[in-house]
C-alpha cells in the first residue's frame, strides 16, 4: 500500500537520508523523500500508520499526518 507521510523539520539531504534509513529499517520501500514538499512517500506492507508515525519521531522529525 503506497502512503504519503506529511514530515516537518527535514532541512536537507542529510534529514531526508536519516529519515530514508529509519523508513527502510522498518521494512518500507521509500519511493521519494522531499525537503521542499516536507513527505515521504512510501510502500508498505503490514506496517501501521502508528508505527510510521513512530518511526520518523524517533529520529528527530514531527509527522503532520499521514495518507
């Protein structure tokens, strides 16, 4: 299941990569990540929203929503 996840605070290459890292770790197929329109956008199987959510604030971002 594709899900775009809204993140505030990525300021550069390296937030996108550490947010990239944590999303893989999980067991997500990241498909983009942007600084400029503050998402990731990802593929998921098994994987709730919660834990996403978890996942990106445990490495220093806020998850506005997700969809």
């Amino acid at each position: 299941m594709k899900k775009t996840i809204s993140i505030e605070g990525m300021m550069c290459g390296h937030c996108t990569g550490r947010v990239e890292t944590a999303l893989k770790a999980l067991g997500a197929t990241v498909i983009e990540t942007s600084v400029e329109l503050k998402h990731a956008i990802v593929e998921v199987d098994n994987i709730t929203d919660e834990k996403l959510k978890e996942t990106i604030e445990d490495v220093g971002y806020d998850v506005l929503g997700i969809e």
